[in-house]
C-alpha cells in the first residue's frame, strides 16, 4: 500500500473529501489536520537533516492531533510511541525510562528534550503499547509495512475496496489505530466519536450502513441496555467484537436483536484481527472467532494446545527487543480449528489453574455463572491453597445486593462438574478493567488475599 506521505499529498490534492468527521464536525478539522501534519512532518524533515530522527512519544489527547502528529511521524519515517495521556505516574516513570524520547507530543505542550542514543537498528517503527492491564506496559514494534499487511488481509476477507469505521476506541491501541488506519489507506470515512458522550440526532444524517465499528464486550453490553442504540447498532454494515472474551448471554442478545457482529481474535502483536466470524455467520448461529484472515496462518501446537500464529501482519518484536524468528508467534491462548478451519478459543495457558490436580480453564466457569442471570461482571481466579494447590475463587458484581453468593452457586450445581464450583466468593461494586475491558488480574489477586486473610482473622 501507499506510504503515508503519499495518501497525504493526495487528500490534499481533493480537498471536497469529506474522510474525516470529529464529533460531528468535517470540513474545518479535515483542513486542520492537513496543516497540523504538514507542519508537523516538515520541522521533523528539519530536525533529521541534522542528526538522527527524533524518537517520539505520542500522547495528544485531541483525536485529530493524534492523527496528525502519527501521520506526521510515519511520513518522516521517526519512530514514535503511542501513549496513553491517563496513564499514572509510576507508568510514565517507567515508559520514560524505557524510550528515552527526543520529542514528547501531548499532555499540555510539546518540548525537546535532549537528543540520546538510539537502541533501535532502524527508525521507520510504530511502537503500540500493550500489557497494561498487568501492571507492565511493553511496546510492540510494528512498521507501516505490518500494518498495512494487516489491512490488505482484512479487505481482501470481506471483500472491500474502501473502509469506512466508526472510531470509538483509544487511538494509541491498536484496536483504535487500526481503524484508522483501514479509512486513511482506502480512502474510506473515519468517524471518531465516544459511546460515554454519543449524540444520535447530531449523526443522524450519517448513513452507517456501509460502516464498520469496533467494539469491546462491555461497550455492546452498554449499548444493548438501550432500545434506541439497538436500533442505530443494527444498522452498521458490521460490528467487530474482539479485545476480550465475550459470554454466551451476550452473543445471543445480540443475536436477537440481529446486530451484524462479527466476533475476532486477534492482538497488539498481530496489528488487531487474524480471524473473525463474518456477520451472515454469526446471525446463523456459529459460536466461533471465524476463519484466519488472507493474510495470516493459524496453526495448533499438538503437544500444548497453544495458538501458533504466522502473519505478514506480526510485530517485529517488543522494544527494544527483535524477536529470532520473523512473521511466526507461539501465543499463550489455547484453541482449535475444526473441520471447517473455524477457530475455537479455549482460554489461555496462563490462566489456567490447577486444583486437586484437575486442570480449569476459568473462562468455562465465568461463563456459565454469566449465564444464570444474576451477575453483571464475573472474573474466575485460583488462590493459592495448601491441600488442594489452587482453589476457584470468584469475584463478581451481583444484579442486585439481594442476590447472595449462594444462590448463584447453587444453580451452577447441574452445570458444571463440583470442582469446578468456585469455592469463594467475593462481591464488588466494580471490577478492574481497562478501557478494552481487559481485566487486571494482579489487581484482583491482591483483593483475593487481603479478603482470605481478613476470612482468616475472623475465624
């Protein structure tokens, strides 16, 4: 595909193209990101005549500062970090650390710090973070080249020549940057907007039907609690599910109300989706992550389970780090594809917990106890124990401070095997996630120590 410098120059060249709509407006922040890009790419032009390209921290929270500056970044060929501008202090102290930056863009102003050294064999990268939700945050190095791999696969799979997305996930992940990334190389229509704030009537003259948007299990959860945003989700062309694991219930509800979802698998790691369900497959029942995407190979490992990946679209490894072997990933996630090269994904090997020598995949447990109706939230963890290794504990928001741990328990009596019954459970007004509603699973074993040792106080 065409590099970025390239598709700049030729949107400028049409300047009745309207490809980028924020919050509602079109012609003003399409012109403005044009000059911020423009500006931004020629004092970096400047800067690498002299010395090295600058490495650069990308933070902006404005959406079409973000852009711009990306855009502005990859044209010049500098390697720039995707950030996220809430991260605490301590995660600051440590990103800092690790990049060592020439330039930072974002938070409130844009300043040098002094040029250093530059650990990277090559300057033309795209770190996206990853790992937050476990207290570490790693960057992946991707190229303009790995993802737009990743875009050529996904239009060849759902036969497209233009892409037109709904943004409304964080640009600095790859669930976000992705889908800007399939508008601005097809020449399709990007839309950023935020779920917390949508207006339907100040989009009401969009005509989604041709758009695909991108959403995490608890942003559709949201969505399908309100019968005016069921009724402007089950316009959109597709609706790409991915970035957690999705329950039964929710699926089915979706299905009910004949939203086109699409359900994927894919990672940081893999520049977003390497299989998906397409949307006529999904409303005719299948319960799988789809067929591998052109570009990508899925095999399974036949000793362990494991996932192994093989993708044009793959990361060239986590910074400052290459990895030994180029396009190929053994992943910690346990599947199978089955006669029809479905994908089927069982949970993750890290995961897993052993108790009383039974290996449990939490996944499973999570949900069948979502499936009994009486829980918002549930996440299944092993706590360390003496006589048995593990035991199952649960953590969960319950519907109602009415409904007790035990009569969620007892209808998971005909469901599951007795080992698999959590033996503890803990009730909470809100569980850890992260904006893609990843879970912080360190966080939530800290909790279940401190309630075992307060349990043990007591008796």
């Amino acid at each position: 595909m065409e590099q970025p410098l390239t598709i700049l120059e030729n949107l400028q060249n049409h300047p009745h193209h309207d490809w980028l709509i924020i919050n509602d407006h079109q012609q003003d922040q399409k012109n403005e990101f044009y000059q911020i890009a423009t500006e931004l790419y020629l004092q970096l032009i400047d800067i690498s005549k002299k010395t090295a390209p600058p490495k650069i921290i990308l933070a902006e929270r404005k959406p079409i500062r973000f852009l711009a500056s990306f855009v502005a970044a990859c044209a010049a060929k500098c390697p720039v970090f995707l950030c996220n501008p809430d991260w605490g202090e301590q995660e600051w102290e440590q990103v800092l650390n690790l990049v060592q930056p020439n330039l930072i863009w974002g938070f409130d102003n844009n300043y040098p710090l002094p040029i250093t050294h530059y650990p990277l064999p090559f300057t033309n990268t795209i770190m996206i973070p990853t790992g937050g939700s476990s207290g570490k945050i790693k960057f992946t190095i991707h190229t303009w080249e790995t993802l737009t791999a990743s875009v050529a696969g996904f239009t060849e799979y759902f036969q497209l020549n233009t892409v037109n997305s709904f943004c409304t996930l964080p640009l600095y992940h790859v669930s976000g940057l992705m889908q800007f990334i399939r508008s601005f190389t097809t020449g399709g229509k990007l839309v950023i907007s935020s779920l917390k704030t949508l207006d339907l009537v100040s989009i009401s003259h969009l005509n989604i039907t041709d758009f695909f948007i991108s959403l995490v299990p608890t942003q559709l959860q949201r969505l399908l609690e309100s019968s005016e945003l069921i009724t402007w989700l089950s316009q959109f062309k597709t609706v790409l599910l991915g970035g957690a694991p999705a329950w039964p219930e929710l699926l089915e509800t979706a299905r009910f109300h004949q939203i086109k979802l699409a359900p994927t698998y894919g990672m940081t790691e893999t520049a977003s989706q390497i299989a998906t369900l397409k949307p006529e497959e999904f409303l005719q029942g299948k319960m799988n992550s789809g067929r591998t995407l052109p570009h990508a190979k899925i095999t399974i490992d036949h000793s362990t389970s494991n996932i192994r990946i093989e993708t044009k679209s793959l990361a060239l490894g986590y910074y400052p780090d290459l990895w030994k072997t180029p396009h190929q990933l053994l992943v910690d996630d346990i599947g199978f594809l089955d006669q029809e090269e479905y994908l089927h994904i069982i949970g993750r090997s890290s995961n897993k917990i052993i108790s009383g020598g039974e290996n449990i995949y939490p996944e499973e447990i999570e949900a069948v106890i979502r499936q009994t109706n009486l829980v918002i939230d549930v996440c299944v963890i092993g706590v360390t124990d003496q006589n048995w290794g593990q035991v199952l504990t649960a953590i969960y928001i319950p519907q109602n401070t009415k409904i007790s741990s035990g009569e969620i328990a007892n209808q998971l009596q005909h469901k599951l095997t007795k080992f698999k019954i959590p033996k503890y459970w803990i009730s909470l007004a809100n569980l850890p996630r992260n904006s893609q509603g990843k879970i912080n699973r360190p966080q939530l074993h800290q909790i279940a120590q401190d309630f075992l040792n307060n349990l043990s106080v007591k008796t």
